[in-house]
C-alpha cells in the first residue's frame, strides 16, 4: 500500500477497536496540597536576585529588549495520578458489526477502526455468520464524573456495543449502561449502579494555553492506568479533512495509543481539560499528534444527553472556505481573517438570511473570527431556533445578517415497518429521504435511504444504504408514500432499490 494512503485519523481503541524537579521541594502530607514545587533559593540561602537593570552608561537600544522568559519546574505529576487516577476506568465492549457492501474482504470493515486495530491484544474478529454480523470486541477508557456512577468516554469506544463494562482501578467491575452518544462530538455518557465513586475535578480549557503541561492517563493497548506526559502543541484546532467539526480540539504531544480512548486529559493543576479522542499517524501508533475534546464542549453534550437522551446541534447551512492573503485582498480585506462562504445550501437558516456566496464572515455575535472551524464549532454548540447577529464583508463593506439556526440533524429516521402485511409480517425498513448533496452526488431527483434493515426486507436482501426509488412501481419521495403502498396488507411488495450504480428490483414478501 502506499504509505501516503495510511495518513490518517485514527479513532483511538476502543471500540477500541472494534475490537524532576526535586521531590524534597513537596509535602506529601497532602498530594495536590503544591502541585507545583517552591522557587529554588541561592546556594548560599538567600532569595534569588531579580534581574539586573541595564548599565545606565551603554547607549540606549533602539527597542527594548525582550523580558527573560525563567524556566520553571514540572508540574507534580505524581500527586495528580494518586488523586485522580482511581477515577479513570477501562471500558470493554462487546457487540456485533452488520457487513455491508462498504466493508471489505472477509467482511473486515474499511475503516480505521478495524484496520488499525486488527491483531492487537484483545481484538477479536470472526468471519461474518450467515446473517451478515461480524462479532466484535473492544476496550477504552473512560473517567467519573458524578460519585453516583456518571462516566464520560468516546462515542466510538461504544460504537456498536451490546454489552458494555466497566472495571474500575480497584478491580470491580459494572455492566454499563448507555445514556447517550453524539457522534458529532465524539462524546458518550455511561451510568453503573454505584455510590460513592471517586471522581475527577474538571478545569477550564480555556484557560489553557498553548505550551502548558498536560497529563493523560487511559488504558493503551490495555494497560490500565498508564499516564503519560507532555504539552499542548495548539488549541482550537480543526482536524485535517473535516470542515464541518462541532469541536475545537486541543492538540497535545502526550503519547495517546489505542485504548487511550475516552480517558481523561489533565492540566498542570489536576483538573481534567479534555477527552482524549484521535491521534494522526502514517503507522496506526502513536506520532505526536493527539487532539482531545475539551471538557467544557463534552459537558455540554452531558447535560443535554442526561436531560433527552440526546444532543442536538443547530446549522446555518453554508459550506465554508479558509481565507488566505491573495483572496483576503481580491475581496478587499487587508488581512486573511474570517471565512468566505462559498455555497448556500436552499432552505437552510443561511438561505433565509440572505446570505451569498462570496459573502465574508467576520464575526459571530460580535465576537471576531480567526478561521473557518471557529464558526463551525460555534454554531454547532448552539441550540436549532436560536437566533445569530453576524457581521458579514460583502461589496467591500460590512454588514448584519440575523439568521435563526436550522438543525444539524438530518429529518427524523422514520420505520416504514410500522405497517404490516396480512399475516403480520413487517417490511422492517428505516428510512429518510434523500438530502440534496446526496441526491446531487448519487445523480437521483428522488430516493430513500436505507438507514437500518430488519425482518421481511432484511431477509429478501435489502441493505442499509440501498436508496428506495420505487414500491410497487410508484415512484417514492417520502416515508408516508411507502406506508401508503402498505396499507392494503399486501403480502408481497416490489422494491426498486439503487444500489452502486445498479438499479434493482427486490421482492419482500410480508405474508
């Protein structure tokens, strides 16, 4: 394979895979009573000089010198590991991968989750059964939140688990619950039935700068409890390829492997500051490049997923472009901040402002933008029917657009299997219609998706991703049109279905 092809993002391991600065400067009376060590005196006992003034006779420089930057000591990595570490527990999954025409020989899925993490210790793939399911068995990491059994981790550590459990670094053990997971964040929030747990103390990301010293501790490879160490390289970073992130990751250089999924990121002071999420690697290991989820993002999905059972996000409806020097200055602008729009989806929250292509975002709710992800991850942390003020360059001038937000959420999945054939038997389909992009991208003007198959369709041969374009030979836009078809009972029914490039006809029989 050429190596440039294994660049990639890897979703670290869980579902996993689908599969010193002088210790007498401390009081260990208390571990984070100092998280940082006291100023080291002269050899001689007394306080350290403050810097000398400059000789007044030497002429005076044309600009100030800059301040010497003193270096200091890291910080009590040993205090917030016996404080905290207690809290942060493995997640194993166990569960079952439906094989479809995306997944590739031998019914392993095309996918970093699988690919990355084929052979490793505790991964386990079998050849699919002859209902198309591939088992599947993973572990991660993740940390407790609330002293009543609260945890945070990753979507994908639970992606598709059945069975999830949790051990704790005591060694007991939890069948876990899953309260909710949003994909868009990578967030997901488990509950065990237990009291009094230790738990982690969350910090303020946004206080963290880049440089400062951070701590992740997870289980790699299934090492539980290993921490390792290291500095945050940038914030509000974008990842490589995804333009429409909800989430402002923070870089670091911790090493993070497969496993490190889900498990806590902490800051000098001992409060967590992120998730761990994804590395970027050319060999599936760690390379020095780790993003986690900062808390403050996670906490927000937390509070909506243990209020609904889910989180929802809102939409403008654009599709964004970087700005650089030569565009920044063929619209006008004398540096390179903000983002251009460069399309308007129709019937977006965008469209009913009036927004255009070529139109400039500068701010957001007064609030200035540096990059494209700044508005992205924004807006998406905001709630559909909220209302934005943006300040918009367009024909060389600035001005307000209000756009009430739309949602992020594709329209509502519905089960056309609701309805029944004569002798009780369900078509056994979810679906939705067709977005634009993807109607426009699949060359079809009408189309439903195939989001889940069981029963009557699964059995005749229809898979998830098959566009419904017709039942019964009348053409299909809308999930009432094939309830519709079903409400004679019949006990056959003809789906034609593009699959790929091929259109087929498909016969279910309900009866």
């Amino acid at each position: 394979m050429n190596p440039k092809l294994m660049t990639r993002l890897l979703v670290l391991g869980a579902a996993a895979t689908m599969a010193a600065g002088s210790a007498q400067a401390f009081d260990w009376s208390s571990p984070l009573k100092s998280i940082w060590p006291a100023k080291t005196a002269q050899a001689d006992g007394k306080p350290a000089p403050a810097e000398a003034a400059p000789d007044a006779a030497a002429p005076a420089p044309a600009a100030a010198a800059a301040p010497k930057i003193e270096p200091t000591q890291a910080p009590n990595y040993r205090a917030i590991v016996q404080q905290y570490a207690p809290a942060v527990v493995g997640v194993t999954i166990e569960g079952v991968h439906k094989v479809t025409a995306e997944d590739g020989p031998a019914g392993l899925p095309d996918d970093p989750f699988f690919q990355f993490f084929r052979g490793m210790p505790g991964f386990q793939l079998r050849m699919p059964r002859g209902n198309g399911e591939v088992p599947v068995h993973g572990q991660g990491s993740g940390f407790i939140i609330s002293a009543d059994g609260l945890i945070l981790t990753n979507a994908h550590v639970v992606r598709e688990a059945r069975e999830v459990t949790v051990r704790l670094q005591d060694r007991r053990e939890f069948r876990a619950r899953v309260l909710g997971v949003d994909p868009a964040t990578d967030v997901a929030v488990l509950r065990i039935d237990a009291k009094g747990l230790p738990t982690v103390r969350l910090g303020d990301p946004k206080q963290l700068m880049v440089g400062d010293y951070v701590l992740a501790i997870g289980a790699p490879y299934g090492l539980e409890s290993t921490a390792t160490s290291g500095i945050v390289s940038a914030k509000g970073r974008s990842l490589p390829g995804d333009g429409t992130s909800y989430v402002p990751f923070i870089q670091t250089d911790a090493a993070i492997n497969p496993g490190n999924s889900g498990g806590p990121l902490f800051d000098a002071a001992g409060g967590v500051v992120g998730i761990n999420a994804q590395i970027y690697s050319t060999s599936g290991g760690f390379q020095g490049l780790a993003f986690a989820v900062p808390i403050d993002v996670a906490m927000h999905v937390k509070d909506q997923i243990v209020a609904t059972g889910k989180a929802q996000h809102a939409r403008l409806g654009v599709a964004l472009q970087e700005l650089n020097q030569p565009l920044a200055e063929s619209f006008g602008l004398s540096k390179p901040d903000g983002a251009v729009i460069s399309r308007v989806d129709a019937d977006s929250a965008a469209s009913a402002a009036g927004l255009k292509a070529g139109d400039v975002i500068l701010k957001i709710d007064g609030v200035a933008v540096q990059r494209s992800g700044d508005i992205s991850s924004r807006i998406g942390m905001m709630q559909p029917g909220e209302k934005i003020t943006l300040q918009v360059w367009r024909d060389r001038a600035t001005r307000e657009v209000t756009a009430k937000l739309g949602s992020a959420q594709p329209e509502k999945t519905a089960d056309a299997g609701d309805e029944t054939g004569e002798a009780g038997g369900k078509l056994g389909l979810a679906l939705r219609p067709l977005t634009r992009e993807e109607r426009s991208q699949a060359g079809l003007d009408r189309g439903l998706v195939v989001e889940e198959v069981s029963g009557a369709a699964q059995r005749a041969g229809v898979q998830p991703g098959d566009i419904v374009m017709s039942v019964n030979g009348a053409p299909v836009t809308s999930v009432d049109q094939v309830r519709q078809s079903l409400k004679d009972k019949p006990k056959t029914v003809a789906l034609l279905v593009q699959r790929g490039d091929t259109q087929l006809f498909i016969p279910v029989r309900l009866g």
